[in-house]
C-alpha cells in the first residue's frame, strides 16, 4: 500500500520548541510511537543552515566526480571503507553490492575535540571502522571541504541532542528503570558518531530499444522500487538527515578551482516519484518531502533496544528517477546523514549486557 507524506502531515517542530522543552508527549508518539511514520522535522534552524547545506551536499558531487587515483587514496579498506570515500563496497541485498551510490564516511569525534578524528582504539583495536581517523581530501583538491564539512555535523549534532532531550522527558515518564537524561547524554558524549555524505549516480540512460547504456547499474537493481537504496533500518540512536540535493550532471565538472564553480542544481526531482520512502508501522509505504530548510530525525535499531521498542526503528528506502532514453538531463542526488550512537563501551541491552561495539559489529558484518 502506498501513500504520500505530506509537510504537514509529517510531524514538524521548530527548534525553539525543543529548546524550550515545549514539545507534548502526543507529539513524540505521533512522530516515533508504534503507529507513527518514525520521522520528526525540526524548521526554524540557525540562519546559516540553508548556505551550508547547499555547500555541503554540492560537495558531494565534486567528490565523486575526483580521478580513480584521488578517490583511492581518500579511501580505507582497513576500516571496511566505513572511514573516507565508499563506492560499491557496501552489500544490501544478497550477492549484491550497491554500485549505486558513492558515500564519504566522517567520524564525528571532532564534536566533542577539535583535535580528534576518530573514537579511541585503546579497548577496541580490532575496530577500524570507528577508531581509524578520518581521511580528508587535500585542501588544494577540494578546498573548504573538511570545514563546511565538521560546521554542518556539528550543527545537526547539536539539534540531535534536543531531539533527544525530548525523547529522554518521554522515556522517563513511560519506561521503568529508564536512566534520567541517557540519550541526551549519549548524543552529547559520543565519539562514535558516524557522518555519512551520499551521492546517488544519475540513474542509466536508455536507449530507444530500451537497452541500459550502463548494465553494471542495472543489473543492481535499477527497475526495483529501492533502486537508489535498497530498504534499511539505521542502527544507530538517532539520524539526522538533510533534504536532498538535485544535480543535473549532464556537464562534466572536473575543474577544482577555488572557489568551486556552482552546479548546475534543481529545485526537486524531475521525477516525482523518486526520493524517500519510509514503511510505515500500518504496513503503508509513504514518500516523505523534507523541506530545504528543516532537519529530519529518524529512530535507529539502538534506540529501539534502549528504549524497548516504545520508538521504533524505521524501515527505509530511496528511489531512483525513472531513466530517460536521452541523456540531456542526468540527475544525481546529494544528501546527508548524521548517525549519533553510543560510545563502543556503553551497554545499550542491560538485559542481555550488550554493548554497542557488539551490537554494531554484527550490523557491518552484515553489510562489508
């Protein structure tokens, strides 16, 4: 079954809200509870958001758009390729690697050192994925890239953690034994926090005959409904996620100047199907918009343990446009996530005695 989330139908809260703590338990079980789609926006950001954003997620085309040789130095198998740049690496469906998008891996230490670029490795050496430091780009190649880069994390990091707050006066109130102040707490402290930039390949063309000038892609899965990313649930706490960025590619862009000539950007896909799909818990499947200037917040697999499944995590998934048999437009999507999850020590299953080094170990060796 399939339905189509609009603005207003899919919770919205302004940052003064969280803030204050104006934010009724009614509304918190509408956007994470058992019947809910499990996605809550946050407008009214910080007057530098909707720049930042633009910059950030152009970025992302720059970057996948960098020589083999640049790409590769920038990458890390040691760690999985969960650290730096990711393309084909990660597998989403059985014998199948997702050759659909490329993604750049930023461990978010930094928010809570400047200094740092990766969670210690003192009691988990044979974790690279989180205790490898991060890989960036030369400033010569792509410059102001790591600035714009650790501006924006910090700032969703930042609202994440009032999102948060909110979710730990909720818990408190409706879970027995719920530690006072644990998700905030986690958010806040976390060295494991995971940035994921992501940038969807235009979809292949086709030809009059309807034959894919590009069979690697289609052959992974280009004519399935999560054909830009197959369906998933975060593992984290919670994600932060920006609206996407639509980028005509028809032109190529390998001039690195600085500054960064500006790309050639859409207001919304040409296709109005494309873009984010959420299965809801009423067994719909819903098309979700985020506007260009809010945030939008889903629940991840820890915090469905933490909180023992009072908000859940949120089945998801991201269709392609529907390939054009010309190839004057070629559109690529550009977003970012903002994974905030515990340390690797912190226990997330008291009853079991799980910690989330563990609970994460067996997420990445399902999908590297």
């Amino acid at each position: 079954m399939y339905d189509k989330a609009t603005v207003n139908q899919t919770v919205t809260l302004s940052l003064s809200d969280l803030y204050e703590d104006h934010v009724p338990f009614e509304t918190l079980e509408e956007a994470f509870g058992p019947s809910s789609l499990g996605i809550l926006l946050v407008k009214d950001l910080p007057s530098k958001f909707p720049k930042l954003r633009e910059k950030v997620l152009s970025y992302a085309s720059y970057l996948a758009d960098l020589p083999p040789e640049i790409l590769d130095s920038i990458s890390s198998p040691d760690a999985k390729y969960l650290v730096g740049w990711s393309h084909g690496k990660e597998a989403l469906r059985d014998g199948h690697f997702d050759t659909l998008k490329g993604s750049y891996y930023v461990n978010c230490a930094f928010y809570q050192d400047p200094s740092l670029q990766n969670a210690p490795a003192d009691d988990f050496p044979s974790f690279p994925e989180y205790t490898a430091p991060n890989i960036w780009p030369p400033e010569t190649i792509l410059p102001g890239f790591q600035d714009a880069v650790v501006d924006i994390c910090t700032l969703i990091i930042d609202t994440t953690a009032l999102v948060a707050r909110a979710c730990d006066r909720y818990a408190l109130a409706h879970i027995e034994d719920y530690q006072k102040g644990y998700l905030e707490r986690v958010v806040k402290t976390s060295l494991t926090t995971k940035a994921r930039l992501l940038h969807y390949f235009p979809p292949p063309s086709v030809s009059s005959n309807g034959s894919s000038h590009d069979d690697e892609r289609m052959d992974a899965g280009d004519q399935e409904e999560d054909s830009w990313c197959a369906t998933h649930v975060d593992h984290g706490c919670l994600t932060g996620l920006t609206s996407a960025l639509y980028v005509d590619e028809s032109s190529p862009r390998r001039s690195h100047s600085s500054p960064l000539p500006p790309l050639s950007t859409l207001p919304s896909s040409p296709d109005p199907e494309a873009g984010l799909y959420i299965c809801s818990r009423t067994g719909y499947t819903t098309k979700v918009n985020i506007p260009a200037d809010c945030l939008a917040f889903q629940t991840g697999e820890a915090l469905e343990v933490i909180t023992k499944g009072k908000f859940r995590a949120v089945p998801h998934f991201v269709k392609g446009p529907k390939a054009e048999a010309n190839e004057s437009i070629r559109v690529a999507r550009n977003t970012l996530a903002v994974f905030t999850q515990p340390n690797l020590g912190e226990v997330v299953d008291r009853e079991k005695g799980t910690t989330f080094a563990g609970f994460a170990r067996g997420v990445v060796d399902r999908h590297t």
